[in-house]
C-alpha cells in the first residue's frame, strides 16, 4: 500500500517535472512555439509572419503593440497574438508554476515534516532557475522588488495582521514594540559597525564600502521576515505568547526596517561629509514620524473599513472586496505619504478585524478570510520560489567569503544578544516572565526573508557600488536562516522542550469565568488602589463600548458581541453540525437537503407516492413481464425512500442516491430543479406554498377515495399478491404484511395503496396511531418551517420508536416521517414536547372539504 | 528604611502575616497605606460602605460579590489582616520560592485562587452553583442586550457542560474540572503583587 502510494507519488513528481519544464520552455522561449504554431496563422502572408516571429525572437518583454501586421492581403482568420498578452500570461503562468510547486511540496509529508515549506519551495525555485537559465543562458526572470513590495506584499501582511489574535497582540503589545524598535535598531547598528570594524581590520579585503554603507547593509539584513516566520511557526505550534512576541516582532520590525532603511539611504545620498547633528536628529525625528505616521494611518483606514461595512448590506457579494481594497489603498497611501506602509497596513488589519467581523454577515467574515488565506498563501508561495529562482544568476554572485561568513555570524550573534538582553529586561516586570528557552526560540527564529532581499535589490549601483555583494550576501543569509535554521527549529523546539500551544476547546464555562475573573481582577486593583493591566483594559473596554462600537459597529451587531454570547451562539452551531452530520451517517440525505421540516416531509412524501405509483404502475400495465424486472425496481426506490427508521439504517448511501435518481426522472420537476432564480447571496430551499397546498389536497383527496371504496369492498386491486417479498424487506421482524395493494389507476394522480382485505385492521392502525402520536410528538424547533405547509403531514418520527407499529402498511409508511431523529444529542436545547401531533387520515377525513387543514387551531407549532 | 520598619512595627503580628501571605515588606506597606486610606474614619477595620466609596468598583458588575468576598459570614468588619489574606490570593505565582514540603498550601495557590472565584458564585455557601446562583451572575456580566430566554438556556448549557454527576449544580471539583485547562496562575494574578 505504501509502496503504491510512493510509486504514485514519484510517477506524479516525473509528470509534473515534465510540465514544468514544458511551461517554462514555452515561457521563455516563445520563438520556437511560434514557428511551431506557425500553420495556425491562416490569412497572414509571409513577411508578416516572420517579422512577427522575430519580433518574439528579439525582445522578450515584447514592447511591439501586437498589431504587427500593418498591411494585410486577406481577411485574417485566426492570428497568432503573443505579444497582446504576453505579460499576463506569462504572469499566471508563474503563478500556475509556483502553487504547483506548493503542491509537489505537499505531496510528501515525510519530507515536509523534516524540511518546512518554505525552504522547500526555495530549492524548488533552484531547480527552476536552472531550467531557465538551460533554457535561456540568462536570468529571464527573477524577484522585482517593486513586484515584491507593491503586489505580493501587501496581501501577506494583511492576513497576517486580519487573523492576528487581537488580544493576544494587544496584551504584548509593549514586549512586540520594544523587541521590534529597539531591537531592530540595535541588529542594524551593531551589525553595521561590526562589519565596518572587521573591514577596516582587513577581513574582506578592499572593498568599495564606506562605514554608512556598512550601516545600511546592517539595517536591510535586520528585517526579521514575517513571512519566512509564519511559515516556520506555523508548524511549529510553540505556546501562544511565544509565538505573538516573534510573529508580532517580525510583522512591526519589517517597517521599521524599512524606515531605518530609508533613512540611513538617504544618508548615503547625502554622503558622509555632510551629515552633522542637525541631520542626525532629522533622521531620528524622521524614523517616529514615518513608523508612528504610518500606524496613524492604518488606523484611520481601519476607522473607515469598520464605518463602511456598516452599510454594506445591500452589496454583500463584494463586502469582503472592500477591506481587500481598502487594505490595499492604506498601503498605498502611506507609500504616497513616504509613511511606513507595512506599518500602516498592519494596523488597518488589526484594528479593523473585529468590527468588521461584527459588521459583516457571517458568510461574508467566511470570504474575506478565505480570500486573504488564499492570496497570501499564492504570493507567500511566489515569494520563495522566486527567492529560489533569483539565485541562479550569474552577475549577483561577487563571493567574498570574509564578508558573507562574518555577516552571518553577526547576524545571529548581535539578533541572541538583543533578544536576550531585551527580555531580561522586559521580565523584571512582566507578570509571566519569558522563559529562557522561549528567549531561545526567539532569538533563533530570526529568519530573514524577502523583504531583506526586496530592500537589497532596491539598492542603487551608483551609490554603492558593492550592491551585488549585498544582494547575493542577502540571498545567502535568507537561505541560511530560512532553510537551516527552518530544519533545525522543530528539533530545537523539542529538544529544548518548549512549552507547546495547548489546544483549548472552546466551553461555555471558560468563557464566562475568563470574564468574571478579569470581573475580579479589576476589582482587586481598584481596591488595591493601583492601575494595572486590567485597569487599561477595562477602561478601553469601557470607552470603546461607549464611543467606538457605537461609531463603528452596526447596531444589531453590538447587541450580539458579547464573548460569552459568541460562544454560546459557536456551542450551538456546532451542535447543530453535529446533528447533521450524524444524520446524515444515519443516511438520511434529504431530510439534509431540505432546512424545514415541511418541505422534508413533503419531498420525501411525494417521493414515497411516487414510488407507489411507479412500481404500481409498471406491476399493473405490464402484464407481459415478469415479476423479476418489476421486483427489482421495487426494492430499491421504495425502501430507499422509505422513512421508516429501521429500514434507513439498512439502506447504503448509493443505493440512496440511485433512488433519488430514479425519482427524479418520474417525479414532479417542476417545483425545485425549475426554479429560475438564482441569487447568490441566499439559499432558500423553500418552496412555494401554494402548490404544496395544492399537491396536498390533490394527494389527499384521492387517498380518501381509495380509503373510501377500500372500505366498501370496491377495490380493484388483484395483483399485489406478489408484494409479500418486498413487504417483509421492509419490515425488521417479518412480520406477514399486508398483502393487497391499490391504487386509483387510470388517474394521473398519486398513488394510494390501503389495506383491502380488511377495514378492521386498518381502525386497527388508525387506533395504533392515535394512541401513539399525542405526547409523542417531540419537535424540534430548530427545523419548525417559516410555513406551516401541512400539520397533519408532519407526523413526527419517533412515533416507530415505539415498536408497536411494526406491521407498516405502505400506505402508513407514506405517511411523512423524519427518518432519524437525534434522541442521543442531548445538546441540542431546546427540544420541545408537542402535543399538536395529528394523524394524517383522520385530519383528511374530517377536512375534506376544507380549504386548508392547517388553519385548524391547535396544529400549528409555535416559532421559535 | 526607618520610616518602613517604623510602618511594620506598628503592624501586629507582621510577621506572621508575611509568612502566609508570602508578601514582601514593601507590599505589605504599601496595601498598609491603602488600607488606612480607604479606612476614612480610622477605626482600624474596613466596613461594606468602605468598599462601596470606591467609585471604580461601583462600576463592577460583579462589584458586590466581590465585597462580599471578604467578610467572612456573620462579620460586619474586616481587618487588615483579612483584607491582605484575600488580596494574597492575587499574588502570581513564584517559581524560585523553595517549596517547604510540610509547609500549609500558599493562599496564592491555584485551588485556593479557583475557591476563591468559586464562592462568588456561590452565595448560599452550600458547595455547589445551582442554576439560580449561576443565572444571577450571568444576568450580571451579560448586560441588557441577552433576552432571559437566551440567558436561560446559556445557564443550562453551562451547567450542562460541566455538571458531571448530572445533579443539574456545579460542585467545586466540577468546577474545577471544567476550568483544567485554562491557566488559573496567569488569570488570577495581579502583577503589582508580585
């Protein structure tokens, strides 16, 4: 077996090389598919066709308009136009490559469990950029940074910062800031001047690099990457505060990062000579204003996400675009402004999240989250293939092993010392202190991502004029860090016996003490007479009840945003799955299918006439045939259909499914599969009540009529006396069934089948019924319809738990049944005793020319 | 350092009260002086009204269960040594401080911090939360906006979800149980007391 798989696996791996080598050979050289598909360009006359073809030879990023063909003999047909869309495509096609590289890094947990991800997809992107360079002899394709920044960035970061447990963020908030200010400050001027002090020993030998240089190198090497981290700690799963404090660090140190590194560039532009205290405090002051300025930002654009998903009602299919697009402008701005955008698009996501969780219907929180996980994981997964594929260029590598070897080594020295430092200091006064192996971890998970090397390709050649040393020194750290300290980080964490992420299930009485303890709390300090943490947090809690939420929250969301209610509402929709899943084990698939009990009823009512009427049909008009055909047809839709409890436990799914296909080619079309409209914001199963008043009636009047002539001895019926077979399939203890079957035949209506040989017995049914139903009839008000179609339909179905109706006539068992109902969940609060509980015939009877039974008083259930 | 030793003198039995409470000198004057602040009228012992002059607490939804905590039943008053002993359940938890083996449980303990909460719930002090006890505090902490069959339903499921013996009540062990898993150390401590 595990050998199948592997062979599987492997043959899928050589395909899947094959494809990508295909994709990138028709990526990167499109010259040659021209020409192959050459004989494609009916109408186009030759000279066109070859300046076409060497348009595509001569410049790759095809700066011809695509309307080559200036003068043309005929009318053309087809015509060949890669240069229309060249970038597009070439565009998805990388992205095409990159997931399916995700996807062959996906294939086989054994090496996933061992090499993360993302060191995965860098190798991969390895072997890529050796197919394009084969292909190519030059680097075709490698990581823009103005790509990197503007469209594969933006998205990771707001995920990361959308789903960023808030209140976890916020609690660490200060650790986070110091770890990501002053720590970053420090890996940048530490490992800047160590760098500068080990050149101007003469470690390196002559380099064209002056100490600011040195220091802007320092400042771009010391962007902790949140997406090489993310990666990392997510397969990790160390304890929550752990994972914060580098998650948090790394997210917040990319923009300080790159305010530093703006600042010390344009320090290099200035030059050394000019720079005096003047400019220094300009940088400084310039470094808060930019990371402050930035934050400010992405608040106010959280501000304005939260009011306008106030009043997105009305357009919910494209409510989740409008945090997609506002995240992105709060990015862009702060761009505009030279303000920190990673910053400020950290905080929109942050802040925002809550509100607009509350604000949003449910199924639109769903859209957005998935649609930022769907996008940052696309770009997370370009990034480090790109990452990958960058590296195999000829011009970056200007290898100077002093410089490459010391940068590393100070990289981890000078980020240990920091984190170690700053922690000592944070635990003199955090209530938990940071444990000496959490300070371990953090420290090691300093890895080094795109963002450093997005800020080395950045660089300018004329003002530094090593910028390719940087740039493959870069490269080389990243792929230290992500790749060797990724392997070795899930051993570390075991080894150093971490404390682990526990995994709490979410209770009602979690909740709720969580909340009186912070009560409790609250009240210690106020009688203590000091502020604390929670003094903050409550007076926040307090102010943003009474002015934030009022601002920017909808008021029926504010009503429910209570934790305690959240959790309660979570409890009961996961019940709620529950009950439909085991259901739906029991192989009960329509009464999934339709949300109310009416329509479960109705369909499954329906269903069982039909099948009467099918069976009945073919045994009554097809004499000619035998039994053998007629039998089979019978024993699947019937029993299939069939509500009847015991029966449905032995009933397999397929055997279901081909029933309800059968069904379906005989059954009424018109009312479900008919239905013209489609909105794609509600899904309503609900049927329309007029013709399921009118489908009653008709059903239940000629039932009467059969009931009726059954009664006087007029039944017609002879045939059925080769039913027995099929009756005692469907009765658990064999128990002899009703032998006489009828049907109104001739008529176009439903069928009917009562007992004929004896009125009696049926009273006698009846009589089982009426005793069984009263206080029987336990409804769950979860699935009480908008409509009350047919109460005399709903018979509920636990009555057959009662084991006094064994003997099921087929026309009883027509009689509407839930097929399985969850007696065992006792979860599912509150189920409700009914006491309207009302056998179908006797309503028929009384009612017959009634216009409609359900308005009888005392039928109708109460709506939750 | 003698206007502290000064402070502790005037304190009986001090020392006693450091040994079980695990409080430094410098807490114990510090909750000293706010001890005789909040005793406007110097009698030596704080009474319910003192307690409710806190306008903070006042805000408290559970702010009178809270009071209530520290009178012992019967009492009307409670000195300062009560009042340090209950406030020491809040102190975190030292890991450095060698453990005594024969030393009586810490105030600040992790039972003794759950016995604590426990009793808030319940008032009538018989070792369980019935589903009344547990309602009024819910009605307390869940504001206006939960309608009272909401609220209903959520005390039932509560108890159902932690009531073991299916006695429809929360003893103290099924408290106990239902909160395993949440780090009562971290919740219940107040950092300044550390």
């Amino acid at each position: 077996m595990f050998f199948d798989q592997q062979k599987s696996v492997m043959a899928f791996l050589q395909h899947f090389a094959l494809l990508l080598a295909l994709i990138i050979v028709f990526s990167t050289s499109c010259k040659a598919v021209t020409l192959e598909v050459g004989s494609v360009e009916v109408g186009y006359n030759d000279s066109s066709k070859s300046s076409a073809t060497e348009d595509t030879s001569t410049s790759i990023n095809g700066s011809t308009d695509g309307h080559a063909p200036s003068v043309i003999s005929t009318l053309p047909i087809v015509t060949w136009k890669w240069h229309h869309i060249e970038t597009p495509y070439l565009v998805a096609l990388w992205i095409l490559t990159c997931w399916l590289c995700k996807l062959v890094c996906e294939l086989n947990h054994n090496v996933t469990s061992v090499i993360p991800e993302s060191g995965l997809l860098i190798i991969l992107g390895f072997i890529l950029g050796g197919i394009i360079w084969g292909a190519d002899k030059a680097q075709t394709f490698k990581l823009i940074p103005t790509n990197f920044f503007y469209y594969l960035l933006p998205q990771i970061i707001l995920d990361a910062s959308y789903c960023m447990p808030n209140k976890l963020f916020f609690s660490n908030l200060g650790a986070i800031l110091i770890h990501a200010i002053i720590g970053t400050c420090w890996n940048a001027a530490t490992v800047g001047t160590a760098l500068w002090a080990c050149y101007e020993g003469g470690a390196m030998g002559t380099l064209n690099i002056g100490p600011l240089q040195f220091l802007l190198f320092g400042a771009l090497i010391s962007a902790v990457d949140p997406v090489a981290v993310i990666a990392v700690f997510e397969e990790v799963h160390v304890n929550e505060v752990l994972y914060i404090l580098v998650f948090g660090e790394s997210l917040l140190n990319d923009g300080v990062t790159v305010v530093l590194y703006n600042v010390f560039d344009a320090f290099v532009s200035l030059g050394g000579l000019k720079i005096n205290a003047a400019e220094i405090v300009k940088g400084i002051v310039s470094f808060f204003v930019v990371a402050f300025g930035g934050s400010f930002l992405g608040v106010v654009f959280a501000i304005l996400i939260s009011m306008l998903t106030r009043v997105t009602k009305n357009v919910q299919v494209i409510e989740a675009g409008f945090i997609v697009v506002l995240g992105y402008l709060s990015y862009l701005t702060a761009e505009m402004l030279s303000l920190s955008a990673i910053l400020s698009i950290t905080f929109c996501g942050v802040c925002c999240q809550k509100y607009i969780n509350a604000n949003m219907d449910e199924k639109s929180v769903t859209t957005l989250r998935y649609t930022l996980k769907v996008m940052a994981n696309g770009s997370e997964t370009m990034i480090f293939v790109f990452l990958g594929v960058s590296a195999i260029d000829k011009n970056i590598w200007v290898w100077n092993t002093g410089f490459i070897l010391l940068t590393i080594f100070f990289v981890v020295v000078f980020r240990f010392i920091g984190v170690f430092f700053l922690n000592w200091v944070l635990n003199q006064s955090r209530l938990i202190p940071i444990d000496i192996t959490d300070q371990f971890v953090m420290a090691y998970g300093g890895l080094r991502g795109a963002v450093a090397y997005g800020l080395a390709a950045l660089l300018d050649e004329k003002k530094i004029p090593e910028k390719n040393l940087m740039l493959g020194t870069t490269l080389i750290v990243v792929y230290f860090t992500v790749i060797l300290q990724g392997i070795t980080m899930k051993p570390l964490v075991q080894w150093l016996k971490v404390k682990k992420a526990t995994h709490s299930d979410l209770t009602l009485n979690g909740k709720m003490n969580n909340r009186a303890f912070e009560h409790i709390l609250t009240a210690m300090e106020d009688i203590c007479g000091r502020m604390g943490d929670n003094w903050w947090t409550r007076h926040w809690s307090y102010f943003e009840d009474k002015y934030v939420c009022r601002l920017l929250m909808k008021s029926d969301a504010r009503k429910h945003k209570d934790p305690i209610f959240g959790a309660f509402h979570k409890l009961n929709l996961e019940d709620a799955t529950k009950y439909v899943i085991e259901g739906e084990r029991k192989g009960s698939l329509a009464f999934i299918r339709n949300y109310d009990s009416a329509s479960v009823d109705f369909k499954k009512k329906l269903a069982l006439e039909y099948a009467d009427f099918i069976t009945a049909d073919v045994s009554e008009y097809d004499f000619g045939i035998d039994n053998v055909p007629v039998t089979s047809v019978m024993k699947n839709p019937i029993p299939s259909v069939s509500l009847d409890i015991h029966e449905q436990d032995r009933k397999s799914m397929p055997d279901d499914l081909s029933a309800h296909h059968l069904l379906d080619q005989h059954l009424y079309k018109s009312r479900r599969n008919n239905c013209p409209t489609y909105s794609r914001s509600h899904y309503n199963t609900s049927e329309n009540p007029d013709e399921m008043q009118e489908i009653f009636q008709r059903t239940m009047r000629s039932r009467l009529e059969s009931f009726k002539s059954a009664k006087m001895g007029v039944n017609p019926a002879k045939k059925l006396s080769k039913y027995p077979k099929k009756d005692s399939a469907h009765k658990p203890n064999g128990k002899p069934a009703d032998p006489h079957r009828t049907h109104p035949y001739g008529d176009e209506d439903f069928g009917f089948s009562a007992d004929s040989a004896s009125s009696s017995e049926i009273a006698d049914h009846f009589h089982g019924r009426s005793t069984n139903t009263p206080g029987a009839g336990v409804d769950n008000p979860a699935f009480i319809p908008e409509m009350d179609i047919s109460p005399p339909m709903r018979n509920p179905p636990w009555q057959t738990e009662t084991g006094n109706k064994t003997a099921v006539a087929p026309s009883q068992r027509a009689q509407g049944r839930l097929p399985w109902m969850p007696t065992n969940l006792r979860h599912l609060a509150p189920l409700r005793m009914s006491t309207h509980s009302t056998d179908a015939f006797v309503m028929a009877d009384a009612s017959l020319d009634e216009e409609a039974p359900e308005k009888k008083p005392g039928t109708h259930h109460t709506r939750l | 350092m003698g206007s502290t030793n000064s402070t502790l003198l005037k304190i009986p039995n001090v020392e006693v009260l450091m040994q079980e409470t695990g409080f430094s000198p410098a807490h114990i004057i510090r909750l000293h002086d706010r001890f005789k602040a909040l005793d406007k009228e110097g009698r030596g012992h704080l009474c319910p009204h003192d307690f409710g002059a806190i306008k903070e607490l006042a805000m408290n939804p559970i702010g009178d269960r809270i009071i209530g905590a520290f009178f012992s039943p019967g009492k009307e008053t409670v000195d300062f040594h009560t009042f340090v002993k209950i406030l020491a359940h809040f102190r975190p938890v030292d890991k450095d401080r060698p453990k005594e083996p024969n030393s009586p449980e810490p105030i600040n303990s992790r039972s003794n911090k759950l016995k604590f909460a426990f009793q808030l719930y319940d008032q009538d002090k018989d070792g369980k939360i019935s589903r009344d006890e547990l309602l009024q505090v819910l009605r307390a902490m869940l504001g206006m906006q939960v309608t009272d069959e909401q609220l209903e339903s959520i005390a039932d499921r509560t108890i159902q979800e932690a009531d073991l013996d299916r006695d429809d009540t929360i003893s103290f062990e099924e408290f106990r149980k239902s909160l395993e898993k949440i780090n009562i150390d971290h919740k219940m401590s107040i950092r300044f007391l550390r």
